[in-house]
C-alpha cells in the first residue's frame, strides 16, 4: 500500500507536473479522489484512486463574486436569515452564462456589498474579490442603481419632475437622478448614492406611499436575464469574467 502523502505531491508525481501547477488543478477543482472532487491541496492520500479531469489548465486561483437576487424578507447582512445562507450550490441559477465551475471554496468568506433593506428586493453582491469590494465601496456615490418601485396614492402637481431635481433627505439637497413611469402604478429611478429610506422619502415628499422595491442594475451590472427570462428570486449568478461595475 502506498505510504499516505498530500494530495498535491501525488497529483506532481502521477501527472509530471511542478508542485505549484499541481496545487493550482487541485484548488481549481479539478482533481478528483475516488470520483469525488478534492479542492485541498493537503488532503492525505494513500491507495485512493487520484484522476485529473482531462480538461485541466493551469489557471490562477480566482476569488469569486456572486450575484444574488435577493427576496423580500431576507437580510442583507446581520439578522437570522442572512443573504450568505440563500448562495448555496442547490439555488445556483440554471441559466448562468458565466460558465463557472461550482467550486466549495466560492461559498466560502463571501462579503456582502451593496446591501438592501429587508424588505426589499433584487441584486445584491456577496464576493471574495477585494478589488470588487473596493469599486463598491471607496466609489459607491459614483455607480448609479436602478430600482423599480411601485407605489400607490396619486402624484402631486409636477411630482415626476421633482422626484427628479432637487428633492432633499435628511437635511441634505439630493443629486439629481432619472425618473420614469414604467407603467400606471410603477416608478423606475436611475440613481446614485441611494441612501436607507431615501426612496420611500422622495416618493412621500410628492404624494406617494412605497409598496415595493425592486433593485434591478448595479452600474452595468444586471440582475440577469435568459430565454427563459430574468433570475428568479432566490437564485444567483457568477460575475464573469471581465465584467465591471
């Protein structure tokens, strides 16, 4: 019986390749030990059967991003049913172009940026990507979010035009944002540096109540929509490669 050795070490020794390329197929999840994939380089091996997956590449270890649409009720963050717990690989959108493998490691130390409050709804971001974290927040108030809002209650004399120049909140005069009706009942807003509460605020300065709230689009970013139509509530998506808030 073999002598019981690292993972990494026997992938080397079986497939000629250096420790360092060996560790990279491994935590890019394509090594398998007895049929079951093994991301850890330090799992002890011995008489196991260890396969390389024919498709295997030396590729940088990337951290990931995902893109969640969260639903109504679901924390952002703190709380008892954080948005973290929702990003598992059984609520993985069918439908995701990015072509991502599902690796364990994804769903590990995701932070959530760019939250939303409980009881609204829509895309939110969880990454490892320190670069991600620092576009979404040291240039937060320079992105623009589109939301969907529905509302109820009739609109006050040139409402459209104020909800869209010059609204204040919190004692401080807002920037000005776009403004549209989609239809009789809904608001859509381009907008930047959105703050808690600053919508359901704005739609009440104009005789509106909120019922709803609905975050479609952070910078370039979508939620996501297939042939089989937008990500459902609940699911998520990987940012692919290349694409930029």
């Amino acid at each position: 019986m073999p002598a019981s050795t690292r993972l990494a070490h026997r992938v080397a020794e079986l497939h000629g390749c250096s420790r360092a390329d060996a560790e990279q197929y491994i935590q890019n999840g394509w090594v398998s030990v007895d049929g079951q994939v093994v991301e850890s380089p330090q799992h002890p091996v011995d008489a196991q059967r260890v396969e390389l997956h024919p498709d295997a590449r030396v590729e940088p270890v990337e951290p990931a991003t995902v893109l969640f649409h969260k639903p109504v009720g679901v924390d952002a963050i703190a709380g008892t049913d954080p948005a973290s717990s929702h990003v598992t690989p059984a609520t993985h959108w069918a439908d995701d172009p990015s072509g991502q493998r599902i690796l364990q490691r994804h769903f590990q130390r995701l932070t959530p940026l760019v939250p939303l409050e409980k009881d609204a709804s829509g895309l939110m971001v969880l990454s490892q990507d320190g670069r991600v974290w620092r576009r979404l927040t040291e240039d937060a108030d320079q992105i623009e979010h589109e939301y969907l809002v529905e509302v109820s209650g009739e609109i006050a004399p040139y409402g459209l035009h104020r909800l869209g120049n010059g609204l204040e909140y919190q004692g401080r005069e807002l920037e000005r944002c776009k403004v549209s009706w989609q239809n009789e009942t809904r608001l859509r807003f381009a907008i930047k540096a959105a703050r808690q509460g600053q919508l359901q605020a704005m739609c009440a300065q104009v005789g509106l109540e909120v019922v709803s709230i609905r975050r479609l689009r952070i910078g370039r970013v979508p939620i996501g929509k297939s042939a089989n139509g937008a990500m459902p509530p609940g699911a998520w998506r990987y940012l692919p490669v290349g694409e930029k808030f």
